[in-house]
C-alpha cells in the first residue's frame, strides 16, 4: 500500500466517522413534579393587574435594584467576590475538560526522528602464534548507522459505536452545568449584597432609635430622680427610670456591634470594603426594588439557573449510558506512520529510502465483568440525576410559594404595625403628660414606653422583612442573571462548537 493510498483511508475514516451511531437513550425531560399553577388561599395576593409591571424573566437586576448605592456595590461584588471568582474559574476548567475530551474523536499525528548508532563484535577466526599454545580468536568490531524521520498516527480509535462521541457530549453537559452554577452564584451573590444592605440599612435605624431612646431615657431618669428628692416620687419610680436606662445602653450596645457585623458581611460578599458613601443611613433611604409580576404559570421555574443545571447533569447521564453500552462492541484502533530510513544522515531523503506502517486492531470483549457493571451504574447515574432534577423543581416551586406568602401577608402587617406605633405613640404621650402633672404614676409611662419602643423596633423589623423578602422572590424565580455580563478576562468558548453553546436551553 503507498503513502497516498494510506492518506486517503485515512481521509475517508474521518469523513465518515461522524455519521456512526449512537447508543445513548433519547433524552427526555422529565414531567415537573409541581403544580402548573402558583398556589392561592388567603396568603396569597392576586398577581398585579398592572401591565407595567414586569415578569422576572422579563427583568435584569440593574432594572430591578433601584437604589443607585446599592446596584454600585453590587458591581463591587460581581467584580471582587472570590467565591463568584471560583464559579468561573470553574466555568473555565470544565471548558477545557470538554475541549480536551473532544479532541480524543481526532487523530493525534506525532513526527519522530531518531538517530542509531550500534557496535557489534563478532570472532572470524583463529589464530596461533606459539606451538603448544592455545589459538586466539580473530575480532572483528563493526560500528552500524542507522536515521529515521518518520511521521504517523498512534493509536487512533475510529469510533463507530459513539463510545468517544457520548463522553464528549457528557462532558459537553458539564460545562453546560458549571455555566449554570456560575449564573446561580451571581444570583445568590446579587441577592445576598441586596439583602446584606438592606441589613446594614435597618440595624443602623435600630441603632439611632436606641440611641434617641436612650437620651429620652436618661432625661426622664434626671427628672425622676429630681422629683424624688423633691418628695414627689417614690424611691421606686427611680430604679424604674434607671432599668429603662440600662436597657437602652443594652440595645445601644447591640445594635452597635450588629451594625459592625453587617459591615464585615458587606465587605465579604463585596470583596472589597465598601466606600462609607455607599452605605445607608437607615431603610427609608433606601429606594425600594421594582415590582414584579411571577406570572401565572410555575413554568418559569424552569428558567433558573439550578434547574436547568440539574438537567445538564441529567442529559451527561443520559449519554455515560450510551458510552457504556458502547463498551460491549468492539473498538477499532489504527496505528500508521510513515517516513524515510538511511544509513547516512545526508541519505534520508534519497530515493528508495522511505519506509511506511499501517497496524489496524480491533478489540473485542469476551469476558469482562467492569463493563456490565459499569452499565448499571451509569443506568442508576441516570435515575438518580432524575430524582435530583425532579427534587430541584420542588424546593425551587417551595421556595417561590414561601416569597409568595410572605408577599400577601406582609403588606398587612406593616400596615397594622404602623397603626400600633402610632396608637402606643399617643399612648405614651397622654401617659407621660399625666405623670408630670401629677395625675398619674411612673409605671404607666414606663409600661407605654416600653409599648411604644418594642412596636418601633417591631416596625423596622418588618419593613426589613418586606424588602429582603422582595430580593428573595425575585432571585428564587429566577432573576438576576444579567446574560450582557461581560466575561471575565481569559474566559472564552475555545473548543465549544457553536451549535452546542448554553443558549440552547
């Protein structure tokens, strides 16, 4: 067979290697085990009739955070943050994992050269130089030469029966999934900044009420304590002022170490401190995030990033099958090279010196027990991919629910809360103007203002709540992720065909 001969075998083995067949089972998605529709009940508000009000799938995080200070820490975070920083490093590891397990459907063409030089001994004869003496042998040493360039295939595999092609669209749903978890890290870290700062926002008003309520504290202390040297108050009255004094201290005292907390936290999903600028002042300075719509159906749980991760995982398990199955045929590996031999350096490439090999195998196994069980096992992968992909959209529809029941109560009860404040606000006002006429005893103020302060802090505590609340649904329906992110320098899709690139989902 000559060189040319062999190349073209070798060019039709390529050619019509991609059209072999596959033994991976069809994928199918399977039936999301959740309700179609969101729930409904008395904690659950109807969606907003408004039509300018957007679905999530509708909406980027840019055009949901609304505050100007906080969507600049949040770029902080999507530039800093080590652990958003590992998701992509990530990303990147499975990219050249899937680039390197495709490259095995190519040939890999090495060129050699060598150089031999051998010496060799041999006896020719003998010979005898005394009478009576035994002969000596005639040596004979003979140096040899031998240079080769050669170039050549090793072990190449033709795959046939899709063995390669399945572990390459494995690993193709591997980084698919790795893709996926970066996408939910940035959710879970914009949401997490987000709800970070509205934190730090509602401790930091926790604490200017503990602060004001202590300086009203201390003053009626002083005026309590003058009324008791004056003989109008009971030495009671006075260690009753002084508990809600050291109470204060307490709170002052807490609040001061929370709001340090909620900075540490800040700077940690930040990954850098955060500019004392763009820290709050207290929660009403904070721009409240857009409204948003969950549309009316549960499918578009379906969209998040950790669903459609669970469904990569589920489509690599679906074709490990079918390189499994593949492992019962036979595979079909060639070995060629070709090139020139010459005794002489400078006669390599004369004429009559070229030299070719072409070593086709096939292997077949007869007994063999790994590969059976390596087919259960990809077979139980499968099942329990689909478990995990079933388990996915239930905490996902779980999680919803929750935002979403919280979001028909909560409205309620800030509602009722500002009304107590205010009921426990004229209540402590008319209590302490009839203490310093002298209508009434110190222990009605001091019940009032214990009311009025527990009702404020009550009050923060829900607003609070309202706005992480917001955060939360819109990541757990699965906002947040901007697609027009740019790319973090050295990421790129170098071995990643077009058609199989994320935007398939």
């Amino acid at each position: 067979m000559s060189r040319n001969a062999l190349l073209l075998l070798l060019l039709a083995v390529i050619a019509l290697e991609p059209g072999c067949i596959t033994l991976a089972p069809k994928h199918n998605r399977p039936k999301a085990p959740v309700p179609a529709e969101w729930p409904s009940g008395a904690a659950y508000s109807k969606a907003p009739e408004d039509v300018n009000v957007p679905e999530v799938q509708h909406l980027k995080w840019r055009e949901f955070i609304t505050d100007e200070k906080l969507q600049k820490v949040i770029e902080l975070a999507l530039e800093n943050n080590r652990d958003l920083r590992i998701a992509a490093l990530n990303v990147e590891r499975a990219r050249a994992q899937y680039g390197l397990q495709r490259s095995e459907l190519l040939p890999v063409i090495m060129a050699a050269g060598s150089k031999t030089r051998q010496k060799q001994t041999s006896v020719t004869g003998y010979i005898s130089t005394e009478p009576g003496k035994p002969a000596m042998p005639v040596v004979e040493r003979t140096i040899t030469e031998r240079d080769m360039v050669s170039i050549g295939i090793t072990s190449w595999e033709i795959d046939f029966f899709g063995r390669i092609r399945s572990l390459k669209k494995a690993a193709l749903q591997q980084y698919l999934a790795s893709e996926q978890a970066q996408h939910a890290a940035q959710i879970l870290l914009i949401s997490g900044v987000a709800n970070a700062y509205h934190a730090l926002a509602a401790d930091r008003e926790n604490l200017n009420l503990a602060e004001t309520t202590l300086e009203t504290q201390q003053g009626i202390y002083k005026l309590v304590n003058r009324r008791f040297e004056c003989g109008v108050d009971a030495e009671l009255a006075v260690f009753q002022a002084q508990t809600q004094v050291d109470a204060a201290r307490g709170d002052v005292a807490r609040f001061t170490r929370a709001v340090a907390q909620d900075m540490n936290t800040l700077n940690l999903l930040a990954g850098t401190p955060v500019p004392e600028e763009l820290l709050p002042v207290d929660l009403g300075c904070v721009s409240p995030p857009r409204d948003i719509s969950p549309g009316t159906s549960s499918e578009v749980l379906l969209n998040r990033p950790d669903v459609i991760r669970s469904e990569n995982l589920l489509k690599a398990a679906n074709a490990n099958i079918g390189a499994a199955r593949a492992a019962f045929f036979p595979r079909i590996l060639i070995t060629s090279s070709a090139g020139t031999v010459s005794a002489e350096l400078s006669g390599l490439f004369d004429p009559g010196t070229g030299v070719w090999s072409f070593s086709p195998q096939i292997v077949l196994p007869i007994f063999d027990t790994r590969i059976w069980y390596a087919a259960r096992v990809s077979k139980v992968d499968k099942k329990l991919a689909i478990a995990q992909y079933e388990k996915a959209i239930q905490n996902s529809f779980k999680e919803a629910a929750d935002a979403l029941a919280v979001r028909g109560t909560v409205d309620q009860q800030v509602s009722a809360q500002e009304s107590l404040v205010h009921a426990v606000s004229e209540t402590y006002r008319l209590s302490n103007t009839r203490y310093t006429r002298g209508v009434d005893s110190y222990l009605n103020v001091l019940d009032a203002q214990r009311s009025l302060y527990a009702a404020q802090q009550g009050l923060v505590s829900l607003r609070l709540a309202k706005r992480i609340n917001e955060v939360n649904l819109y990541a757990v329906l699965g906002g947040g992720w901007d697609e027009t992110q740019p790319r973090k320098q050295g990421q790129t899709d170098i071995g990643v065909p077009k058609a199989e690139e994320p935007n398939a989902h």
